[in-house]
C-alpha cells in the first residue's frame, strides 16, 4: 500500500532490509538525488580500491600487476560479476570499452549470423543506439528501419521476413517503459531474426533474465544503476551458443585466441573474449570492482520491490498537483524511473532547475519528460516524500518562472 504520510514513509523506511546499503554511499547533505539513472552515487569503497590500484598495483608492483593482481584477465572476472545482474552465466560476459563500441561488435556480429540485411530499431530509441545502428548497416551494406516495440508495428515488420536483427532498449530511456524481454526475444526468434537488448537503463534497477529469455546479445554501462563512476566500461553479453561463430570487427589483441604468441593474423579468442580489442581502463575497472562488491550484498528481488514502492509513491505525489506522467502505472511495464510531462509547454527545464537549486536532483530530457531516477540501495520512502513536498513547492508558488532557471547548460 502507497504511504499517505511521512510518517508512514519513515516506518517503511525503518524495516527496509536494504537499508544498511545506504551507508555504502557517499551522499551529500542537504540532496536528494534522483538522477542515479544517469549516473550513480558514489560507493565510499571507490576511492579506497582506486587507491590502492594506482598506488600499490601500479605505483609499487608496475608491470608484475599484469599477472599478479589480475590486470589481464578483469574483463572476464569483471564481467563474472556482473553476470547475475543480467540473468546470465559467468563466461557469457564481458566488461571493457563503451557501450557505443560494444553495440557496434554486437550490430556487425549478429549481422553475420544471418543471411538477411535489415536491423530493425525503435522510433526514439538513446541517439547512441540509432546513430550506432545507422554506421554499422551503412559498412554492412545492410538497412535500418525503425518501429514503435510498443505496438503492432513491432510484429507487422517482423512478418516482411527481412529482419536480420531487432535492437531494442529494455527500458525506455525516456519514459521509463520495461519491455517483455521474453516475448518480444520470442516474437524475433519466430520470425527468423536475433535480438540485441540495450540494458543501460535495466541493469540494477529491474529484474533481467538475459539467458531464460533467450537472448542473442546485450549490451549496457555502468555508470547509472551500478554507479561505477563517469566514464566507466561498458559490458557486452554473448549467449554461448554463438561463441563459435560470431565474428565482431574491432578484431583486436585482446580478442586474440593466444595474445602473447604474436601472430601476424588474427584468430579470435574462444568464448566471449573473442568480443575483446584493445587494452582496457583498469583504473575505472577497480572503481566499478568496488561498487560491484556493493551490489553482492543487495537481493535483486528486495530491490525491484522497494523501487516499485518508491515509483508509485512519486506518480501518486506528483499527479496531486496535476502532473501527468508518461510513465506506465502497471508494475510489469515499469523500470526505476517517473518521466512527469512538463505541466505547460516550455516548463519542464525550468522546473528541474528549480528542484536542483533546492537540493532535488533529476534531470530534463527534450522535448517535455522531466525524470526522476529512483535507486534502491541508497534512496529512501522519506527522500521520495521530501522531494515530492519540494516539487508542490515549486509549481504551486511558481518560482519556476524566475528566469534564471530558463538558462541552460550544455547537459541536461
């Protein structure tokens, strides 16, 4: 049941059973931060093991941290970590590189497991993944088209029988909609065609179950939910039935199947390894090893409970002042975000603003989507029903309409 007052909130918060992960995390006072769906908070673990990567594995044992503190293989231990996150095996894997990298191995690789030439993406899909999808199919030779997954649109193209890959978002940046990763995979599979799934805005904040639902490949950073840090590498998912014969084309030495042999022609690595290239940034490596070391404490199921419970106190909140949300009201098709509709036309950036100048941190996102990212293991009952009082606050008194809140920033 929606708590109807702070108190209530403030007793929910009491039997949270993940409350104690709260003070995993370097939060500033006087904030309440609702963007961890951009990027995350930051685990008081992080400068700690930064540290100690960069002054004792680097500064003291140099070149030995290679073999010694397992500089080579942190892509695969990595990746064995983040596996149960996405409901996958530990050697299905992979972190290193960014998402836009990765998303190309991936486009290019399912591309050439099939004799067909279109990659179907969404209509307002992130920009990386269409930008992405749009210079792999033109090296291809191979076509773009773009659907609405949330309709009939979805099944209609699929049904021309030219689709080689669907590249779909699990949840929708924007609106906060949590696809169904099991029918829609299914849906592909029918129709002769592989699935990518971008879980940027999935991992660490809903259930994922990469291998039940029979996933081709996936791809997500680390940064948001998993608050690794600002640039922080991305992972890549390769279901094991296509190690033996997916081929990526950023054939690198770390992709090679005996790196230290020095061949002259590539051979890929077996497993997904062969979706490595090149060396990777392992000082954000132990940054996102300490948040990861967070995230082993945390039950997913606890998680998606108390992120539902806090989404539906902040859509109960805000409609009392008459905003709107794009957001579904149903638990199954909802991520860990509220995207309100900004309440006249050109008040959204303004009214984020004004929250961020009183201490309430989300984010605007064009045209009209002000978000609000809701993180489990740091967020409580009681920040969501302070920072819903602050935004009563702000729209009913106006002040959004000062005119320094209209100027904008580079970033959004």
């Amino acid at each position: 049941m929606t708590p109807t007052t702070r108190e209530e909130c403030v007793a929910l918060d009491a039997a949270d059973p993940l409350a104690p992960l709260r003070d995993e995390f370097v939060l500033p006072e006087g904030v309440i931060y609702l963007d961890g769906n951009s990027l995350g908070a930051l685990p008081r673990g992080t400068p700690g093991r930064v540290a100690d990567m960069i002054e004792r594995e680097w500064g003291q044992d140099l070149i030995r941290s290679w073999n010694d503190a397992g500089w080579w293989d942190k892509p695969r231990t990595l990746g064995a970590k983040v596996a149960p996150l996405v409901g996958a095996d530990a050697d299905e894997v992979i972190v290193g590189d960014g998402t836009s990298a990765n998303l190309f191995k991936c486009v290019i690789a399912a591309l050439g497991l099939s004799d067909r030439s279109v990659v179907l993406g969404e209509t307002g899909n992130f920009p990386t993944d269409l930008y992405v999808a749009e210079g792999a199919v033109a090296l291809a030779g191979a076509v773009q088209r773009r659907v609405d997954p949330d309709g009939p649109e979805l099944e209609r193209a699929l049904s021309a029988g030219d689709v080689a890959v669907v590249l779909l978002s699990h949840v929708d940046y924007r609106t906060g909609t949590l696809r169904d990763m099991p029918a829609v995979t299914r849906l592909a599979h029918e129709h002769g065609a592989l699935v990518i799934w971008d879980l940027c805005h999935s991992v660490g904040a809903v259930p994922v179950e990469l291998s039940d639902s029979g996933a081709d490949f996936a791809v997500g950073c680390t940064y948001k939910y998993l608050n690794a840090g600002p640039g922080a590498p991305a992972f890549l998912y390769a279901a094991r039935r296509h190690h033996a014969t997916a081929s990526q084309p950023l054939s690198g030495w770390h992709g090679h199947a005996r790196p230290f042999d020095f061949t002259g022609d590539y051979e890929p690595a077996p497993g997904v390894s062969r979706f490595l290239s090149g060396s990777q940034p392992l000082v954000a490596d132990a940054a996102l090893e300490a948040s990861l070391d967070v995230w082993a404490k945390a039950d997913l199921s606890l998680v998606r409970a108390k992120s539902l419970s806090m989404t539906d106190l902040f859509l109960a909140r805000a409609a009392e002042v008459g905003i709107s949300s794009v957001t579904p009201n149903e638990h199954a098709r909802r991520g860990s975000q509220v995207a309100l509709v900004e309440p006249e036309e050109g008040a959204g950036y303004p009214i984020v603003r004004a929250l961020i100048e009183r201490g309430v941190i989300g984010d605007f996102r064009a045209p009209d989507v002000m978000r609000f990212g809701f993180t489990p293991l740091y967020l409580r009952h009681v920040d969501v029903w302070d920072a819903t009082e602050v935004l009563h606050e702000v729209v009913r008194s106006g002040e959004w309409r000062d005119d320094r809140f209209a100027r904008r920033g580079g970033v959004t």
